[in-house]
C-alpha cells in the first residue's frame, strides 16, 4: 500500500473466539512510526479522529480516521 492512497481502508473485524474489534492498521504508518510487532500503544478519541500514541512517545499521535457518530 502506498501511503495516503485512496485505497488504505480498513474494515471493522470481530475475533470469532474473543469476540475483540479489531482494526489493521497500515504497513506504512507503522513503518513511518518505526512500530513493529508488540509496540504498546494507546487509542483514544478526540473529537472526530481516533488517536494511536506510542507508549514511549507519549508526545506522537497519528490522525487516522474521522469517527462518524
């Protein structure tokens, strides 16, 4: 995937066992913010955007998708 293409969608699963949400995040972001796998990270939503910050960075978030209500 190319960053900021048209075409990084991603779809709302439901984990069959645990019955969790989960959302893929792009290749790309986490290349661009140097995550990989088991980087802890908190989610949270401010106004209209859901926010992804690395524990470690606690100053670095990342906009990823207007929420509609």
């Amino acid at each position: 995937m190319q960053k900021n293409s048209a075409e990084n969608f991603s779809t709302v699963e439901i984990d069959p066992i645990t019955g969790e949400y989960l959302i893929t995040i792009p290749e790309w972001i986490c290349d661009e913010k140097g995550w990989y796998e088991g980087t802890e990270v908190n989610i949270e939503v401010e106004n209209d955007c859901i926010i992804i910050k690395d524990l470690e960075e606690p100053r670095s978030w990342q906009c990823i998708d207007r929420v509609l209500w």
